[in-house]
C-alpha cells in the first residue's frame, strides 16, 4: 500500500473540483432563473401599460 | 434545452462514475512497477480526452460562429472552453500527483507536460478575455479565432511522444504501436473510465450552456424592457 496517499489526494482533487464546479453553476443558474422571472414579469406589466395607453388614446381620437 | 435529459444524463453520468470507481478500486489488477498509485491513470487519461474533446468543441464552435454569425454557437465554444478547461487542470494536477512518487518530482519540462500547460495557458487567455471585456460580438469573434488557433496545440500533445524524446509514459500512442495496456482488465477500465467521464463532461456542458443561454436570453429581454419603457414614455 506504498503511495497511497498520492492516490487519495488525486481522486479527492478530482471529485471536489468536479462537486464545487457542479455547486457553483447550480447556485448561478437558481440566480439567472430567477433574475429571468423578474424581467419578464417587468416586461409583461409595461406592455399591459403600453396596452391599456394605446386603447385609451384611440378612444379618446373617436 | 429540457431540463429532464440534463437530469438523466446526470444520472446515466454518477452510475458510470459508481461502476469505474469499483473497477478502478476492486476489479482491476494492481500494476506490477509501478504499483497502487498507477490507478490515478483511469482517471488521468479520460480528463485528457475530454480536455481535447471539449477544446476540439470550442474550436469547431468558433468556425461555426464565424461562419454564420449566431449567438448560440458563441454560447457553445464558451460553455465547452470552460468546462474543458476545468479537465485540463484535472489533467495537470493529477499528472503531478502521479509524477511525484514515479518521477521523484512533481513536474518536469517534459514535451507532453509543456504542451499540456501550454494549452491551458490558452485557454485560461479564451476564459480571461471573456470574462473581462463586454458581451458584444466583436469579441465574440476575437474569442472564436483565439479558441480555433489554441486548438492547434491538441494534436502537437498528441503527437509529442512521437516528436521529441520524452518520460511521459505512451499509454495509448506508443513507439512500438502497441497500446501499453497488457492486461484486458485495464482496458476494460479504462473503457468504462472514458465513458463515465464523457457523459461527465457532457452533463456539465449542457448545464453550462443553459447558464449561457439564460443569460442571453436575459441581455435580450432587458433590451426589449428599456425599449417598451421608451415606447411608454412616447405615448
């Protein structure tokens, strides 16, 4: 069993590079989501806004 | 992209990764020269093949964008160049932990190691110049063309046990054309080794590329909002 720390330190780098890569793209993509979520609901509200505007304008023209 | 085929595939990826950590620990015989620390080559040599798969990606990603001049392409080179970039320093570091009790050294300027660190030094430029200058296509363009000549190195690293003399064990190009493997319990190994870390690098390149199309879709979204608001503002 000459070695076997060397053995050890290389899958132990291997696996916790890999696990705190995983950790780090799930948390950014949590974040991503929810700024997504937030921008579009913005976005769905100006319309409405711009909408609503847009009828109100062309009633008041007739 | 659907998020239930990302979920297999990180499914199909850990039962691999289970069965080649059984082979790697109980099944496979122990090298006879270089004994138990020879078992961090299952690991060592599939890092290195996905390392090149995913740069060959990035690449072929950069001709594409070049080509046709679509977002998604650009999004795909950056996904494969970072996750292959992540490989590679696997590659790296496990090379040195391997070199220390064989070599007595954890680095040597071998041909192999060189060109290895070389490639990473590339790419380490790709991931930097990304990270630091703004998402406009110009750089994008700049990126595909630093991602499509940095590519060039994978087949010099390749070839470097054939070109110049070197330490770096031939596993799978030897001189003689032989595979260096003797024993079909390693092949065997090394086989499902390669395959548990392809589905691995798949599974985080899929998961990287929706982060990258997400944030696209993002940019795109808030340009839409502040030209709504614009249109508001006129009425």
């Amino acid at each position: 069993m000459e070695n076997l720390s060397y053995l050890f330190a290389a899958y132990t780098v291997i696996f916790a590079v890999i696990f705190f890569y995983v950790l780090f793209l799930w948390r950014r993509q949590a974040r991503l989501d929810e700024e997504l979520r937030s921008l579009e609901s913005g976005l769905r509200m100006v319309r409405e806004e711009l909408a609503e505007r847009g009828a109100t304008r062309s009633q008041a023209s007739r | 992209m659907n998020r239930n085929a990302i979920d297999s595939l990180g499914l199909v990826t850990l039962v691999l990764m289970v069965a080649a950590l059984f082979m790697v620990f109980v099944y496979v015989p122990t090298e006879a020269v270089q004994g138990i620390v020879q078992r961090i080559f299952y690991f060592h040599v599939p890092c290195a093949w996905v390392a090149f798969a995913a740069f060959a990606l990035v690449a072929i990603s950069g001709i594409f964008y070049l080509w046709l001049g679509q977002q998604v392409w650009d999004d795909l080179g950056y996904a494969a160049a970072e996750t292959g970039m992540i490989f590679c320093t696997l590659v790296l570091v496990t090379g040195s932990i391997w070199a220390r009790p064989i070599w007595g050294a954890w680095w040597t300027w071998d041909s192999r190691l060189t060109t290895t660190l070389i490639l990473w030094l590339l790419y380490g430029g790709y991931l930097m110049l990304r990270a630091m200058a703004d998402d406009t296509p110009q750089i994008a363009r700049f990126a595909a063309v630093v991602g499509i000549v940095a590519a060039a190195d994978v087949p010099i690293i390749i070839i470097s046990v054939r070109l110049w003399r070197t330490i770096h064990p031939a596993v799978l190009v030897t001189r003689q054309g032989s595979h260096g493997l003797e024993d079909p319990r390693m092949v065997a190994t090394l086989l499902v080794s390669m395959a548990a870390f392809t589905a691995l690098f798949v599974w985080l390149l899929m998961l990287r590329f929706v982060t990258l199309r997400t944030r696209t879709r993002l940019n795109f979204l808030a340009g839409e909002l502040g030209r709504t608001r614009a249109a508001v503002g006129d009425l």
